[in-house]
C-alpha cells in the first residue's frame, strides 16, 4: 500500500491549536458532559473551565459502540515502551480472562520500546500477523512526536503511517482498537533532540490524538481516547492526591511512562472501545422467602436465614492497593466510572423491611441503607477485599509471567540470532515454552466458592 498524505490534517489540527475555549461548568473526568463544544463544523470534548486546558481543544470522541470481541478471539496488544511497560497489557488480558471468561480470548502483547508506527508497519509480519490475532489494539503517538512542537508534516507522516497499520491488520481479518497516545508530564530527559516546552508536546500529543481518531473514522473501526482523560487527571487527581512532598503524576516519574493509575486509564480506554458492558454478576435475593437467583457465570449453592452461597466462575475485578498513589491501580479506578462501566457485580435485595442492612462477603462487612439494597448493590465497588482477591491474584502473576516471556520471545528469539538462523525453528521452540505459561493461566482460573450474609441492623 502506497502512503497518500492527507490533506484533511491541518484542519483537524487547528481547532486543538487555536481554537477559542469556549468556557463550561466543571467536568470531573469520569462523567461526560452534555455540554459540548461547537466550533465551525466540529465537535470539541467538554472540559472544566479552567486555565489548565485553555488552550486544548480536543475533537468530540464517539461513545463506545456495540461488542467487537467475539468467542475465541486472538487479541493483539501492540505499542511502544508504554506497551511493554506490561502494565495496561496485563489489566486488559486479566480482565478478559476471569471477567469475561466466556469469550476465552488468547492474548499477546507486542510492546516494542522506542517505537513509532511505521516501526511496527517494519515488523507486523514477523512478529503479530504470523499469529493470525482477529483482533487488535493500537497505542502510538508518544514517540512519533519526536518530542518536538507539532508540524503539519509530522501530522501526515502520522496519519499515513498509522493508516497503513490498521489496513494491514484489516487485511488480514483482524479487527482494531485505534489508541491515542497518552499525555507528558514532563519534557522526555533522555531525548537528546527533545525541544519546546511542555505545554507545546502536550498539544502535539493532543494533535495526534485527534489525527488517530481520524484514522478511525477513515478505516471504520474503534477508537480509545487516552490522551484527554489522561491529561484531565494530570491536573485534577494531581491537585486531589498529590501534595509538594509526593505529587501524584498520572504520566509516571519521568513524564512518560505511566504508573498503575495512569495505566488503568488506557486499560478503561480500550475495553470500553471493545464494547464491552461491564455485567459480571446480577444476584437476586428475596428476604422474605429466602431464595435467591443469579446470572451466567454464577451458581446458587443454598440459602438460609439472609445468608447465600455461591460458586462463581466469573469474577469481579480486585484491585486493593491505595487510593491515592499514582502507582496505584485501584487509583486509577477512581479516576474514571471503572467499576460503574466494566465492573458491576449487583446484588438486588427485596421483601427487606429494616432501614439498615449489615452486608458481609467472606471477611469483610458493610452497612447499606435498605432503600441501596432495592435499587443493588455493586459488591465490586463496595468490597475492593473481597473472597476473590486471592483467585483474581494467581491469575494475574500468571498473566503477567507470560507477557513477560512474549517480550523475550519477540525481541530476543525473533529478532535476535536464533531467529535469523531459522525463524520456523525459532517459533515452535517458543511456541512449546509460551503454551506452558498459557496453561498455567488456565490452571490459575479457578471456581470460586464464597458466602454472602444480609442481616437487618437495628
């Protein structure tokens, strides 16, 4: 495929450039707003009328559309040094896999540090399309700014380059998650031809941004905005959590590479982009007569005197570390409606007559008022230590065992001497390796047999 530069850019790009702020109420990142802005014949994201963003005005992004994952897909995670960073890779894969479970999904991640777009279009065939992935996600942006103020020319180069990895990866079968790049928080130190200042990389990787969702639209598949609720909580969770002794820095420590809330951020991005609901578990309890339903995934075991037990093959997703750390994954759940959006394990009570309710799940215990036990009760939300923490756990250290041999596999064995002495001897050598650490996942992925008690507080 011959590179076409677009001359559709620079009008993309101007809006986000000079475009006036329009001011609007505040708008925390986790809700979107009505509000949006209008500027000529685009539509611009809401944004909190504020100094901190007046100067960004990124294109409106389109609502998660219907369900792209199919049953027994091959997903391909692909980026740069943020990919192999194997952070948000991890999320996502465990997410699918104990979450979602009846898709059985296989996973690879293809992170490759210092990578531009046209450096994957180099190596798809070897590494990614090999494996035939009916599926795939797409983060670059940060290293095709070259750290640099934006150009119109950088912007063409971009959009071109980007635009034949996604027909290529069409081509094949697969369908495609288009990611933007993330924010910075710092001027990258390691760059040796890095120039102008922050806000001027901030509003090259906001141009990009909107050059990737134009990508979308062009190749009609989906995309992930990471870039603005990224750099949104830059500036908001910074001013919540962050204090002069320890900021709390969504980009990461060097500005780049983010810590486990920021990662939780693109993680959201792209799951939600594949459509995905977010209902793992529904419980119906009825006090009175003492029975109880549930959903797909989920087995009634017994009930007796408001306590109901249960084995669940699907689980909600456990993140338990602090609130407000930037390293901190349950963070990042709190950045963005994660448990609202992707994480609701309901449990819907009637026939209960007291005002107050004592809920216990395995170790741990809550009060509720009766009127949340009619309306349900998301116990993902409420019990962040939960009977599945241990379970959730095993298969994610597995998951993260086997994204990191895939780097190895990849970098080291594909590109390395073995590989160049005889690539299909290279492959089925690791290959057997690699399904090893796979079955050892599916090993992890155990049932999980737990107890919910509901007692009337007087």
């Amino acid at each position: 495929m011959s590179l076409n530069p677009s001359n559709s850019i620079l009008s993309i790009t101007l809006g986000i450039l000079v475009g006036a702020c329009v001011p609007t109420q505040l708008i925390v990142a986790e809700e979107r707003s009505s509000q949006v802005q209008k500027l000529g014949t685009y539509s611009y994201e809401p944004k909190p009328d504020d100094a901190a963003f007046a100067k960004f005005n990124p294109r409106l992004a389109p609502k998660p559309g219907p369900l792209l994952l199919r049953q027994g897909d091959r997903l391909a995670i692909v980026g740069d040094s943020i990919t192999e960073q194997k952070i948000y890779s991890r999320i996502i894969e465990t997410y699918l896999t104990v979450c979602v479970p009846q898709f059985a999904i296989q996973t690879r991640q293809y992170g490759w540090s210092g990578e531009r777009a046209e450096g994957f279009l180099r190596r798809m065939d070897r590494d990614c399309l090999r494996f035939k992935p009916t599926i795939a996600t797409l983060a670059y942006g940060m290293n095709d700014t070259r750290y640099r103020p934006f150009d119109v020319l950088n912007g063409k180069w971009y959009h071109d380059h980007y635009s034949e990895v996604v027909a290529k990866l069409k081509d094949s079968g697969a369908r495609v998650v288009v990611g933007s790049p993330g924010c910075a928080g710092k001027i990258a130190s390691w760059v040796k031809s890095r120039s102008g200042t922050l806000d001027e990389h901030n509003l090259h990787l906001c141009a990009l941004r909107d050059i990737a969702l134009q990508v979308a639209e062009e190749q009609n598949v989906a995309f992930a905005d990471i870039f603005w609720p990224m750099y949104q909580q830059q500036i908001l969770a910074a001013r919540k959590y962050g204090t002069a002794e320890k900021p709390y820095e969504i980009a990461g420590r060097d500005g780049i590479h983010p810590g486990g809330a920021g990662h939780l951020l693109m993680a959201y991005a792209f799951l939600r982009a594949m459509g995905l609901n977010g209902e793992i578990a529904t419980i119906k309890f009825d006090y009175r007569a003492d029975t109880a339903t549930t959903s797909e995934g989920h087995k009634i075991e017994g009930c007796e005197k408001g306590i109901i037990r249960l084995t669940s093959q699907r689980y909600p997703f456990c993140a338990d570390g602090p609130i407000d750390q930037d390293d901190s994954i349950r963070s990042g759940m709190s950045l963005v409606p994660f448990d609202r959006d992707l994480n609701r394990f309901m449990l819907h009570v009637s026939g209960f007559d007291a005002s107050r309710a004592k809920i216990t799940w395995g170790l741990h215990s809550a009060v509720v008022s009766g009127e949340q036990l009619a309306k349900g009760i998301n116990l993902a939300m409420l019990f962040p230590r939960n009977p599945f923490n241990t379970a959730f756990n095993a298969v994610d250290s597995a998951v993260a065992a086997k994204q990191a041999f895939e780097t190895q596999q990849i970098k080291k064995v594909f590109h390395g001497k073995e590989g160049k002495q005889d690539m299909v001897a290279a492959v089925a050598r690791t290959e057997k390796e690699r399904a090893t650490l796979v079955a050892k996942i599916a090993a992890a992925k155990s049932s999980v047999t737990h107890q919910l008690s509901i007692q009337p507080v007087e």
